[in-house]
C-alpha cells in the first residue's frame, strides 16, 4: 500500500520530482532532524494517525500543534500558533483539507499532503505546483519542507 | 413480317403480268401456216421456260416464308414465354406449349371461346381485362397466383393489331415469376430486419461523406436530441454538439480519412435529460470496388452512465486505499499500545489477538449490512457475545441509531476494551456481577446528543483502578473527543466501571466527502 507525501508550492523552483526516502545517494545529508525546535500543525482525521505522527515528531524534538481533524480548528492553530510547518491529510471526514492549504500558501508556510490517494486527486487548482509522491516518512516529508529548492527554512 | 407479305404481293403481280403475256397476242384470223405454227410453238416453248423460272421464285418464296414462320414458332417456344391469343369475340386463335400448364389447351379448343376453357389460376376476372383491353387498347398488368401450386404469375394482356393496325384482338402473356417475388419477399424481410435492428439498437446510426456530412440519421437521434432528421443532415447533426466540443469533433473528422476510423468522445443535447451527455462517436469508412471510401457508417453510444460508473468506481478505490492505510495504521497502533502494557509475549499475543478480531467482526457487520451502515445494538452486543455467553448478565437498552463504517470502527474498539477489562478484571469476571448498557438520544441539543452509559454493578470486591492510562482509557477518553467531537469518561467506582460517552449524534453517520475532478 503506497502512502504518498505531496508537496505543492505556489513558485516551484523545480520540475515536477520523484522524492526519494533514505536521503539522495549523492548527498548523505538528512533533514529529519530539521524538526528540532519546529513548530509543525499536524491535520488529520484519523485519531491513531495523528498519534503516531504526534509521538514521532516529539521524539525528533518537534513541538506539535494540534493534531486536528478539522478545517476550522486548523486555521484557528495557524492564527493563534506560529506555525513553522504543516502535514495535511487531504480528506478530513465530511469536509477536503484545501482552504488550509490556501492559508498556509498565503503566509508562506511550507507544507506536505500526506494521504493515502492517488495525487491525481488533487483538483486543478492546485496543478501549478510542484507535486511530489513519497510514502509519508518523515524523512522525506523533512526533505520536502526544509530540502534544498524551498523557501529557505532553517 | 408485313415486308414479306409485300413482297409476296408483288410476286403475285409478276406473276399476273406473265399470264397475260401467255394469252396469244392475236387472234388467229388468218389462217395457221406451218410457219405461224413453228412461230407459236418457239413462243410456248418460252412461255413454258419463264414459267418454270417464276414457279421456282416462287417455291423459294413460300420456303422462305415457312422459314420464318417456323423461328417465330421456335422463338415462342423457347421463351417458354405462356402466351394465348385470343380474337375480338374472345375466341382462341393461336397459343404456345407453355400455355397449357396453366390452361387445358389441346389443338381441338382452337376457335372456342377462352371463358370455356378450364384453367388453373385464380383468375376470375380474365374476362373483363380482356374485354377492357379491347375497349381502351391499353396494356394491362396483373399479378395471380396458382392456389394450389403456389406459383406466381405476371399476366399482361396486350391489345393485337392487325396487318391494317386494327385491333383484332388481344395476346394473354403469363410470366412465371415466383423465384422473383421469392427473392423480393426475402430481401423485403431482411430490409425489415435490417431496419429493425437499426432502429432498435440503441446507438444513434448515421451515414455520411466526407467530412462529416450526414446523409442520413436513423429515428433514435430524433428522439435523443429532438433535432428533426432533415435537420441533423449535412453538418446540421454539429449544432447538436456541445460547443465546446465542436471544434475537437470536426478535428476527429479531418482525420478520420488518413486514421480509416473516427473515435471520439463528445458531450450531445439530450432532450429527456434537458442537458448535455456524453455520447462515444464511432464511424468506419465503406469502401467501393476499388477501395476508395464511399461513404461512412457511424453510431453514436450514450456512454454518461457507464462514465459516472468509472468515476465513482475510482471514488471507491480511493476510499478503499484510504482505508486499508487507515486500517494499517490503527492495527500498527494497536500492537505498540499492547505491547506498552503487555508483562509477557504470551500476554501481548492474547490480547492483540483479541483487539484484531474485534476489528475484524465489525468488518464483517459491515460487509453484511446494507448502505454499510449498522445498528448500534447490533455493535455492542457483536462485541460483547464475542467474549462471553452469560446473556442473563447483560443487559442492552436504546432506540434505533445506525452507525456508519469509521464510527462504527472505533466504538466498537471502545466496546471491546471494555467487554476485555470486564471480564478479566470487571463485573464478569465474578458470579454476581452484571453489566448495563444504555443509550438515549437527546434532543434538546443542536444536533442531537447520543449519551451512552456503560454500568457494571454487582461487584462484591471492587478491583484497583489501573495505575497507568491503558488503551482502553485511551480510546474513550482521547479517541472519542478527537474523532467525534464528544466526550469519554472512564470511571472506577467501587461498584464497577462506570463509562460514559457523549456525542453528536451526526458524527456516528458522518459520510466521507469525494473529491471528483
């Protein structure tokens, strides 16, 4: 069963990519342990999901806002919260995870969908970005947000 | 045949002139002399050898004559063309040999009149056609039968015309033409089936040349578009199409010709749905002789339903992706929690065991119930009867709630941590005890609250609540806030575990939004 991480940004600095896990051979760097110190917003709707991501990004260091399996609560936490990052389910029961993903666009703030569809799910606004398909390990969800061609986190 | 009649006249005359020549050329008055005697006699000498030469000419005519006669005779009988000719009293005067399989005719019936004679058609009004040719001289056609034999004939009766181009009478002509309205009769049924099958089908069948032009369009695009079929003629059938998809449509026509097919999806005018649907063009040339196109046969297929069949079908593969990763990952949760409380691998096996075929009865609840929805009690007691047959000592009481497929999930995970911890620890694990559980829907909130309250009582030893937070406590006190919006409280109360939930009640029946295009 593939998990897929996607990443889209408003000014893509690359082509469409194929992500790698275990970090590119050609650079032995790793970005898991950018989520030191981070601040990251966690939307999903799945409770042992959001646990688990909860759990493991604490381990790295990471301070998790929420986790949040809804759209108001998420963009109340982007408000309130100093969010540096954020991991988004697309589908968050009756209601699509996309006006979070707006308002993170809109202020900046790098950010990863992390499910379990096809990317080609993803409607046409949002085609324009740069889509990337990774199964949803933090190593590579990091190489999204803080690798080389992003907005310069650090 | 008058040409030779004519000439036959002029022999005649010829023939008149050399007997006047044979006449003496004057009267003997005066006397016979031997001298006039040898005159006459050399002159009849001569008369005799000029009517030898004209008896000959004759003879050769009258052959000649006998010759054409006889191919007249063979011509008629080697039509095998029935042909009786009758004079204007209607009596018979000639006929062929074929006549006669349809009349009795023998030479004897020359002369009678041809309403005496028996035949073997259904012919009854023989006798006013005849009468109403000689009347109008207008040809006459009909076509009879033979009852018993089943054969067909084709009569014509023709007015007949004399040397002098009077009417004399009339020729009857009987044509046998049952092999031809055999084959008429076969190719009307398959034109029948033909057009049956073409305007039963329900494609909308066109043909058409080059490129795009329709020729013609069978009834169903009529009713499919309520477009008049002279209307949908030549490229008429385009303002049908969608607009926007007019363009790629004659696009597909402009190379159909170097393709040899045309395929392509459009959106057409329906009128029954008042809108556009998607219909599957699909055309081939037919080729003449020499393999040039000569035209193209095409149907149009409504293929909307089979496409929104496509789409939710891959709505369905969505959701089935989402929730096997789902499933994965609660099952991967699960073991972790398990073995966090586990004192040994015999204990952690039991125990994930049991949480495992928890969540594998609800899948099977599920995949019998029909809208994948199931009922609240039919969950909790699923679960309860898993563990334990003393149905005395349970007690289940609420109305009517469905509960659908994620919901239903973790409330029954709820259900058996607490069924696990009751029997191993709780009310049923000791002989007096017993269980309640009771639910009721209240409205005075907006929405509606479920509150469920699950009441062991009975216990005479009341067990040590656990030190640390288990699964159990977990699900009820972190999952059911987190995914329903409600609250969870586990409490140990001397008497037993007292576990209350609360609840919207739209979150039990809370359907996945899909994401389509």
């Amino acid at each position: 069963m593939a998990v897929h991480a996607i990443l889209w940004r408003r000014k893509p600095r690359r082509q469409i990519q194929a992500c790698r896990t275990g970090g590119n051979p050609l650079s032995p760097k790793t970005y898991i342990q950018e989520f030191a110190g981070k601040r990251i917003l966690i939307v999903e709707d799945e409770y042992f999901l959001a646990a688990e991501t909860r759990r493991k990004l604490e381990k790295l260091g990471a301070h998790v806002v929420g986790p949040t399996g809804r759209v108001r609560e998420a963009l109340d936490l982007i408000e309130l919260d100093n969010v540096d990052a954020a991991i988004l389910d697309i589908h968050l029961g009756d209601e699509l995870v996309f006006p979070v993903a707006e308002q993170l666009s809109l202020l900046d703030i790098p950010f990863v969908f992390a499910t379990g569809y096809d990317p080609s799910i993803i409607p046409k606004t949002f085609t324009g970005f740069a889509l990337c398909e990774k199964p949803t390990e933090l190593e590579a969800i990091a190489r999204q947000l803080f690798g080389p061609g992003t907005d310069g986190m650090s | 045949m008058q040409a030779v009649c004519d000439q036959e006249n002029d022999e005649r005359e010829n023939m008149a002139h050399s007997d006047a020549s044979l006449a003496p050329r004057d009267m003997p008055d005066a006397p016979v002399t031997a001298q006039t005697a040898q005159a006459r006699m050399a002159e009849l000498s001569e008369t005799n050898a000029r009517l030898h030469a004209e008896n000959r000419a004759l003879t050769r005519r009258v052959a000649e004559l006998a010759h054409a006669n006889s191919d007249l005779q063979n011509l008629l009988e080697s039509t095998a063309i029935a042909a009786i000719f009758l004079d204007s009293s209607l009596r018979i005067t000639h006929y062929t040999p074929a006549i006669t399989a349809i009349f009795r005719l023998t030479e004897a019936d020359l002369g009678r009149p041809i309403d005496h004679i028996a035949h073997r058609v259904a012919y009854d009004r023989l006798k006013d056609d005849v009468a109403a040719v000689m009347r109008t001289l207008a040809p006459l056609e009909r076509e009879i039968r033979d009852p018993q034999g089943g054969t067909q004939f084709l009569v014509r009766v023709l007015p007949y015309r004399a040397l002098d181009n009077a009417v004399a009478g009339t020729v009857l002509t009987f044509m046998d033409v049952t092999a031809l309205m055999r084959a008429e009769a076969l190719l009307r049924d398959r034109e029948a089936l033909l057009r049956s099958i073409v305007e039963g089908i329900p494609q909308l069948v066109w043909r058409a040349v080059e490129p795009g032009c329709w020729t013609w369009v069978s009834p169903q695009w009529t009713s499919f578009t309520g477009q008049a079929a002279g209307a949908a003629l030549g490229r008429g059938w385009l303002a049908m199409v969608h607009p926007e998809d007019r363009e790629r449509v004659v696009l597909a026509w402009q190379e159909a010709h170097d393709a040899g097919q045309l395929e392509v999806d459009h959106r057409l005018w329906s009128l029954e749905a008042n809108g556009f649907r998607t219909v599957h063009l699909r055309a081939r040339p037919v080729m003449d002789a020499q393999g040039r196109v000569e035209e193209w046969f095409g149907t149009a297929t409504d293929v909307h339903e089979m496409l929104l069949m496509q789409e939710h079908q891959q709505v369905l593969l969505h959701e089935l992706q989402h929730r096997v990763r789902n499933t994965l990952a609660i099952v991967r949760s699960v073991a972790r929690r398990t073995a966090d409380s586990s004192d040994s691998v015999e204990n952690y096996a039991d125990r994930l065991e049991g949480r495992i075929n928890a969540m594998a009865r609800t899948q099977t609840l599920l995949t019998r119930a029909t809208q994948s929805s199931v009922s609240l009690r039919d969950l909790i007691s699923n679960e309860i009867f898993a563990q334990t047959v003393d149905r005395h000592r349970i007690e289940i009481e609420g109305p009517v709630v469905p509960v659908l497929g994620k919901a239903a999930e973790n409330l029954s995970l709820a259900i058996h941590e607490l069924t696990t911890n009751s029997v191993k620890h709780g009310a049923l694990s000791a002989p007096g005890g017993k269980v309640g559980v009771r639910w009721e829907i209240d409205s005075r909130t907006q929405p509606d609250n479920l509150r469920l309250v699950w009441q062991e009582t009975g216990l005479e030893m009341p067990v040590q609540p656990p030190g640390r937070r288990g699964f159990g406590t977990e699900l009820i006190e972190g999952l059911v806030p987190y995914q329903f919006g409600g609250t969870g409280r586990l409490v140990f109360e001397p008497t037993g575990v007292v576990c209350t939930i609360e609840l919207p009640l739209p979150s039990l029946v809370k359907v996945r939004v899909s994401i389509t295009g």
